[in-house]
C-alpha cells in the first residue's frame, strides 16, 4: 500500500489499482479494487490535507 500513487486512485475514489509482486519474480499484476465508502471519504480527507506537504516536493504523485 505505501507504493501507491495518486494514478493508482479511479475517479471519485471509487477503485483503487493494488499491484501484485510475485515474490518468485514474474510479472507484475494489477487489479483495481472498490472501496468503501468510508474509504472513500479518508481518501478525499487525506488528498486535501495532502496538498500542503506536496507544495515541497511538486513533482512527487505518492500518496
């Protein structure tokens, strides 16, 4: 969860991209999954209070 991105969000915050690393090796896999609607609403919370640590690093897409 701590790779996640901001690209990793679908719209409204509905679905979120969790990414699978085999630990054998092989190819990565990603499978959108939806959240709640409590998560949901963390999400929007945190993307807000987000925007002032970002100001310092702008290039950064990590949640």
């Amino acid at each position: 969860m701590v790779e996640l991105r901001t690209a990793s969000l679908g719209e409204g915050n509905a679905t979120v991209c969790v990414e699978r690393r085999p630990q054998g090796g092989g190819a990565i896999e990603g499978e959108w999954v939806e959240t709640s609607a409590l998560t949901q609403a963390a999400l929007e919370r945190w993307l807000d209070v987000r925007k002032y640590p970002v100001q310092r690093a702008p290039s950064t897409s990590r949640l």
